[in-house]
C-alpha cells in the first residue's frame, strides 16, 4: 500500500478524533447531494474556445466550491470522472469533507489546445493539517470532464499520546517528509512566461521531461538538457545545493540533496532505491514553459546499500527497507531546451 493511500485512511482517523460530529462553524459536506449537471452547449465547443483565463477560472472556482463543501454551482459534465490519489471517489466525498482552504503558494498551468487547467499549490484540512495538491481539470463544452488530485500530506508526530498522530506509530519518519513551511512563495521562475522566442513545443517540453526520467533511471546526467542554475525541491525541502542530509555515519563525506541537479543524477542513491513504473504528463502549459508530470516509483525495499561513484558503499536507512509504491507528481520548468526548475511531491 502506497505511503499517500495510508495518509487517507490515517486522515479519516483524525476527522472522528478532532472533527467529531460536527464543528462549530464548518459547513457540513453534502456527499454530492447537490451536485448540478449543465446541459450541452447550444453552439459546438469550437465556437467558443476556453482561454487561458477560462481555463484558470474554473480552477478557482473549483476551489471555491471545496471550501464551501458543497458540489453546488460546480458544472460537472454527466460523465465527469474524478479521482483523489488515483482512487475513484464520487464527487462530494474525499477532500470536499475536509478541506478549508489555500496558502499562498499558487501555481496556474493552462493547456487551451487541450482544454486542459493544471494547479500546484498548498492547502489546509480542518484548519490543522497542512498539505500539498497537483491537479488536473479536463473541461469540454464549458464543463468539468476530469478532475484528478494528488494530494501529499504533512505527518503529524506529537510528543506524548496518539492525539494528532497522522504518521501512524509504525510509520518510519523519512528524510524528505513534506514541510508545510517550504511552500509559502513559488519560485519567480514559476510564474514568468517565457520568452517567445525561447518556447518549446508541447511535444518538445514532453520529450524533455521523458528524457529526465530516463536520465534518473540510468544514473547519467548527460541524458537529460540540465541548465547550470537548474535546481529542485522535494516535498518543500531543497533537494540540490543544499547542507543535505547524512544517511549512513559511516560516511558522514555523502550527504544527500547537497550536489546539483546533474550531480544528483550521476550519483544514483536514490535510482538505485526506486524505479519508474508508470508515468505520463498531466498538463503541459507552452506559454509557461511548465509540465506538471505523474510518476509511480517503486522500491521494492531490499536494497540495502549503494555504491556511490567516488564514495563508496552507503548503507540504505532503514525507512526505505520496505515495500513502498510513491505518487510522485512533479512540476518542470523548461526554458530554452533545458530544465531550470523541479518541484517534486511524494
């Protein structure tokens, strides 16, 4: 069972322990009861395209209807597919009964060729619990044809008592757990268009985020078009350039997350670990230079030590000795041919 379907069940634990039948003040979910279905069009969809603006708007007022927990002035197409997490969930369930609202850390992609609005961004569950969503809305004929979420929570370990524990008492604390403190503003680079002369191709921009998983997976830099300010995070932490995290004290030299971008690859700690199963772009904003992508890395969990290039041996800590299948959506920008931005989630 993957760590992000435990979250789910963890947070329906906390939902009985600190919602309890009803909070003062918070708007009691519907269950889809009133979930409202727009007729077709009376023009075809081509004669009125949905824009970048459009796009953008129906994900706010996607998020409007979240936090006002009810399905009501949403315009869901009949037959509107919507997972949370890769789950098939019926709209008005799942995150409509928990979530509260938005941080500040906002990233919009738009897709008007496919119809296609993307969202990166920091979210609240009952005013408590701190998380992180990559979102997918497919709209066709001005309604709402998919929503796909992924959500990444923080884990909540209080010193004394179960009170608040999300983390489960057997869950191991891993080194890149999700820090809610990390998403307060995107990088500027997020948010600027770029230039158009410097625009890649949609298939372009594909082809560049396929060759960095290749790149990942064959622990060679040279794969993948790295640019020399290239840098990542994972899950709110900085996971390049960074004082990095020492694994195996008998190599206090290694620290992960402190090389670049490349170096990180060419190490090969973390590919020798999990490898990509199924993966695919969710959407894929030109005029941006933004690719939100959807990966599932699976580590089988018998590794117990890497060879690390110019190191050594480095034992493996004990939290990734398990079988584990992550839901990593990751977030590109590209500018110029070359990958200047990584925001990963798990």
């Amino acid at each position: 069972m993957s760590k992000t379907r435990v979250n789910l069940a963890l947070l329906g634990a906390l939902c009985i322990a600190v919602c309890g039948v009803a909070s003062p003040g918070f708007a009691g979910p519907d269950d889809g009861k009133s979930l409202v279905y727009l007729p077709a069009p009376a023009s075809p969809a081509s004669s009125t395209p949905c824009d970048r603006a459009c796009l953008n708007g129906f994900v706010d007022r996607y998020f409007d209807a979240l936090v006002s927990h009810c399905t009501c002035n949403v315009p869901f197409a009949p037959e509107v597919k919507y997972t949370e997490n890769g789950e098939l969930v019926k709209p008005g369930e799942g995150l409509w009964k928990t979530f509260t609202g938005r941080g500040t850390y906002r990233v919009y992609l738009a897709d008007p060729a496919t119809g296609e609005a993307g969202y990166y961004g920091d979210i609240d569950e009952f005013g408590i619990l701190r998380g992180t969503m990559a979102l997918r809305l497919k709209v066709k004929d001005r309604r709402i044809a998919e929503v796909e979420m992924i959500v990444a929570r923080e884990q909540l370990r209080p010193k004394g008592g179960l009170g608040l524990n999300t983390a489960g008492i057997m869950t191991p604390k891993m080194i890149d757990e999700l820090r809610p403190s990390g998403f307060v503003s995107p990088a500027s680079a997020l948010l600027e268009p770029v230039p158009a002369a410097e625009r890649a191709t949609q298939e372009q921009l594909i082809a560049i985020t396929d060759r960095y998983f290749e790149a990942f997976a064959q622990s060679k830099s040279s794969v993948a078009p790295f640019a020399d300010n290239c840098s990542r995070r994972e899950n709110g932490i900085a996971a390049t350039n960074s004082d990095g995290t020492v694994v195996d004290p008998a190599q206090p030299a290694f620290r992960v997350f402190s090389g670049s971008c490349a170096q990180e690859i060419d190490r090969g700690f973390f590919s020798a670990l999990s490898k990509v199963g199924d993966r695919r772009p969710l959407v894929v904003d030109v005029k941006q230079g933004l690719v939100l992508d959807l990966a599932f890395l699976d580590d089988e969990g018998n590794v117990k030590s890497v060879s690390v290039s110019g190191v050594g041996d480095v034992k493996v800590p004990a939290e990734f000795l398990r079988p584990i299948t992550y839901i990593e959506p990751q977030l590109f920008k590209i500018e110029a041919g070359k990958i200047r931005e990584i925001e990963g989630l798990s």
